[in-house]
C-alpha cells in the first residue's frame, strides 16, 4: 500500500507499507517534513505497526498524537499521518484518484432540478456514476429554500405567485436562494466521501471550491471563501454553497451564484429579518450581493467557461448528457417528493 498526504500550507506525508491478516505491517513513515528529535520518526512508525485496517481517523490520530511525546512536528501533524494512511487503505482519496464527468442536463424546472440533484448524488454514492459535475440551466425563476428552512419566514408566497416564482425546497441545509434564467451560475459536485475523509464539514467546504475561487479570478473576480459557505469579494458576495452528506457514503456539494440580479424582486419575494441583515453589517439586503457581471462585464457563457475550463485543467473531465434512464428516474422523484406540498411544508 502506498498513501501520500500533501498538507495544505505545510509538507508532504507518506505511508508505504503492507496489510496481512487485517493489519498493517511492515510501516514506512517518510516525506519532506521536518521532525525533531530524529528519535520521532521510530516512535511514529511504530504506532503504525500492527493497526487494524478498520481503525477510525480519530482513533488512529489520538494513536499518533501518544507516540510523538514532546516531539516537534514542523509542516505536518498526527491527523496528516492517519490521512495518509486512509490514502493507503484507500479509504481517502484526493482529486486525482477518480475521472469526473460533466453532465449537461439542459435546462430544467426547479422541480426537476432538485430531483436530478439527489438522482445523481444517489448514484454516484452507490458506485453507479462516476464523480460528476453538473452546471444547472434553470428553465424559469425559483426561489430554493434549505431543507430545515421555514416555508413562511422565508419566503412570502403571494408575492411569489405574483412574480410567477417557483418555490422548491432542497435536501441541504443553508439559507434561501434567489435565481433566474440567465442571471444566475448554479453548480453542482457529487463525489463519494473519501474525498473529503478527514476534513471537518468548514474544511470540506472550502476544499470543494477552491476551483471555483481559482475560476473567478481568472476572469477578474477577487474572490475568496468567507466561512462558512459564503463565496464572497472585496465587492460583496457573490453566492453561497451547501452540502448534504448522503448514507450511502456520497457528498452532494452546491452553490448559486449571482451572475446578475433583480434586487427589486428578490426582495418582495424572501423575507429577509433584520437580525439577518444586521450580522452583514448592512441595512439593505441589496447591498449584501455584487453580481459577477458588475465585476467582469463579461457574458455569462464566457465566466461558465472559465470556471469549466478551470476544473478541467485541475482534475479532468469528460463531458456527457443525461441519460434516459436518469430522467426517469428524477422523473419519479419529482412527483413522490419535490413537487408535494408534504415537502415543500415540511417546516411549514
């Protein structure tokens, strides 16, 4: 077994080494860290000697975190050893282990979108899809609420129907979202779990869009990560992500961002409070989004092919459409689930 960790701002992390009878054997510990005193590197790969494969993260680094002693571990720490370990057992994985694909979907109702969202989620969780990406085309406007969100404090319904906004619930935590037809970039990652093994759910989400932040600001987007979720710039934000981590071991990970907006509109349609505003820092729920177009002047089309090009450049894709049989199947999900008023009042 092999298994490298890179620590994000720190050093590189290998375990090489061998599994017979459901244990480690035979552990090498090695990389381009620096450890005193020279002592330290036995202590640590004897911790690793005769650990059974099934051993948890934590349990495994609390193992590590004993054997160091009073040892001084510069660019690396005990959690990046077990994380390398997982690598080796193939527990953990990192962006280069799996061949992703874009999925073209075209454009879809909001309905239809949250039930293709948890489709692919579902397949790629149970081995039946590869890790994807999909950016979303949204047939009509929508209001999204979070899967925990009040229905009435959210969103006021009259004014909803009035505008003819959709309203749809989602399976992820977070806050309402705003969106409309060629105003807005919505994208989605579905990946199995070991890719974020061992990070806590603020690093996870970072670490899933640093192509994104990358991708912005090759169009001119000074954009950074405001935690927890937030997709932000000097200018104001620009959008926000979510995730929803799924039994069968797969991460559905999402973010709406504001390419353009209708302040106007958006804000006859969410009921947004004023402590919410507040924590911005702000009294007006305008103020609080500065759209990508404001910041780039370029179309739409050109930033989508920026932020894909960046992806592909990083980590590969192959593109594709959406299958019959996944059709289908979100077909049947969208009318059990996402288009009932069961669901969408869950939180009435």
């Amino acid at each position: 077994m092999h298994g490298e960790r890179k620590v994000r701002g720190g050093k590189l992390v290998v375990v090489d080494g061998r599994v017979e009878e459901g244990l480690l054997r035979d552990t090498v510990l090695s990389g381009d860290f620096f450890l005193e005193p020279d002592e330290a590197l036995g202590w640590l790969t004897r911790a690793l000697q005769d650990v059974p494969v099934g051993i948890s993260l934590d349990d495994l680094t609390d193992r590590l975190e004993a054997a160091r002693r009073d040892a001084v571990m510069l660019g690396f720490a005990p959690r990046d050893i077990a994380l390398a370990v997982l690598r080796a057992l193939g527990r953990a994985t990192t962006w280069e282990d799996h061949e992703f694909e874009l999925v073209d979907a075209g454009p879809l109702e909001p309905v239809q979108q949250m039930a293709v969202d948890e489709v692919l989620a579902r397949q790629v969780a149970e081995g039946r899809r590869t890790p994807t990406l999909r950016i979303w085309d949204w047939a009509s406007s929508a209001v999204i609420i979070g899967s925990y969100q009040s229905l009435a404090n959210e969103v006021d319904l009259d004014a909803a129907d009035r505008h003819g906004i959709t309203v749809v619930r989602r399976i992820s935590g977070g806050g309402a979202m705003f969106v409309e037809p060629g105003n807005t970039i919505t994208y989605s990652l579905y990946v199995p779990d070991t890719l974020v093994a061992g990070m806590s759910f603020a690093e996870s989400y970072a670490f899933l869009d640093e192509w994104v932040l990358r991708g912005l600001r090759s169009v001119g987007v000074e954009a950074t990560y405001a935690p927890l979720n937030d997709i932000t710039s000097p200018l104001g934000k620009i959008g926000g992500a979510a995730q929803k981590r799924l039994a069968a071991g797969g991460v559905l990970h999402h973010a709406t961002m504001a390419y353009d907006i209708d302040s106007a509109t958006m804000l006859d349609v969410l009921r947004i409070g004023r402590e919410k505003l507040s924590d911005k820092g702000t009294t007006s729920a305008g103020k609080r989004v500065d759209p990508i177009r404001a910041q780039t002047g370029l179309p739409r089309e050109k930033v989508v092919d920026a932020l894909v090009g960046e992806f592909e450049r990083s980590y590969g894709l192959r593109r594709t459409t959406l299958d019959d049989a996944t059709r289908e199947e979100a077909a049947a999900l969208a009318a059990e689930k996402f288009a009932t008023a069961a669901w969408l009042r869950r939180v009435p």
